[in-house]
C-alpha cells in the first residue's frame, strides 16, 4: 500500500495487520474498474465503524454531561457523527490523499466529498477496532475529535443549531436559509416571539421563544430534526 506508513503516522496508529487499513481505503468506485485488484469496498468496515463511533460517543457524552436528559445527549451525539464533522475530522488528516477510488470518481472531486470522508473515516475506525480493540480505538477517537469535542463541552445546550442548519442547507442546495419574526405578543416585561426558517418561498419550520434569537434558534432546531435523515443521505 502506497504511502501506508505517512497514513499510520497521521493516525497515530501502528497496524498489526496493514490489510485491514488498506481495506479501509478502498472506495467502491475503485471495485468497479479494478475488481482483480480489490474484490471488496470499503462499504462493511464504514458500516462497523458507524456503530463503533457512535458506542464510544454515547459513552463519553454519558460522563461528561452527567445532568442532560436522552435527548439532549441524542442531539449532542447527532452533532458529532454528522457526515460534515467526520468530512471535516478526515480532512485534517488528509484522509482523501489515501483513498484507492476510480479515475472517474476522482476527477470529479472524489477526495473531498463529504460522504466519501466520512465514510473513509468510519472505515478507518472499523479497522483500528479489528486490529487494535476497543481501549485503542477509544484513545484514538478522543485524541482526533478532540476540537469537536471542546467545542460540544463549552458551548454545551446552547449548542449553534442556527450554524449547523445553515451549513447542512448550503451542502446540499449550496443557498442561505432566512429567519423572519413572523409574530411578536404579549407585554413588554414578557414579550413573545414566533420565528420562521425559510429557503427561498419553502417554510421549513417555526419556532418560538422570549427573545427574537431564542425564536429563531429554536426554529433552526426544529428545521434541524425534520431535515437531517434527508440532509445525511
């Protein structure tokens, strides 16, 4: 494997079994022209590491915040395995300079789409567990979503829905979503606000609260919840 060495190195992560990461890297596109060389994608491991990110994340985000309820900490581990903050862990790394893929798949940019990182990542994490166990592969995933982590612990439940709403709607239609104040009761002492969320003509959810940005961020999460499983596809 080309270059395995700089990849372990990177990773911080020596493998017993080279195999296993060099699995990790191979993106389907690459089975279908060069299936002699790699019989198999990618596609198993990143289904492994999927559950093992989300067991190590459930467990930390169960100690850390120790006075939140399921949903909240559902929100917070939503936060962290979205496709774009594992898209944006694997480019630190340089992740997509080590993926085996096809000529046509990568000269449309196959090594900086997000689904393609992110999936490499969790395959990458598969492959560690395999070859390394679960205490490794826990050491690892804390040291290189360290940033992602401080950031979920200092911002806590006033996590910026409002920014991963805008980031998840420009990914996909590559346009701003709009907050309009749409109704505003009640006397001054304890007014009330109605905000909309809105692409374009499209409503995509309405929210209230005391403050005209609580309104608005409360109806970026709700945007947020109706969204993501489309938004992740």
């Amino acid at each position: 494997m080309a270059n395995s060495a700089a990849l372990q190195k990177a990773l911080g992560v020596h493998f017993k079994e080279p195999s296993l990461l060099e699995q990790a890297l191979v993106h389907s596109s690459y089975i279908n022209e060069n299936p002699e060389l790699a019989p198999t994608s990618n596609e198993r491991l990143e289904f492994l590491g999927d559950a093992v990110l989300g067991l190590i994340f459930a467990r930390q985000l169960y100690q850390d915040f120790a006075d939140s309820p399921e949903g909240e900490l559902t929100r917070f581990r939503s936060f962290l395995v979205r496709r774009h903050t594992l898209a944006r862990v694997a480019l630190n790394i340089r992740l997509g300079d080590y993926l085996y893929m096809g000529r046509g798949e990568e000269a449309s940019g196959g090594r900086s789409k997000p689904a393609n990182l992110a999936g490499a990542l969790e395959a990458v994490i598969a492959a560690i567990y395999l070859d390394q166990g679960i205490t490794t592969t826990r050491d690892f995933i804390k040291r290189l979503f360290s940033n992602e982590l401080e950031k979920l612990a200092s911002q806590g439940a006033g996590i910026d829905y409002k920014s991963q709403l805008q980031e998840l709607i420009q990914a996909r239609q590559q346009v701003t979503p709009s907050y309009h104040i749409v109704e505003a009761s009640g006397p001054e002492h304890n007014r009330h606000f109605t905000a909309e969320v809105r692409v374009g003509d499209d409503l995509l959810a309405r929210g209230s609260g005391r403050s005209k940005k609580e309104a608005e961020t409360e109806a970026a999460r709700l945007a947020l919840e109706k969204l993501r499983p489309t938004l992740l596809d």
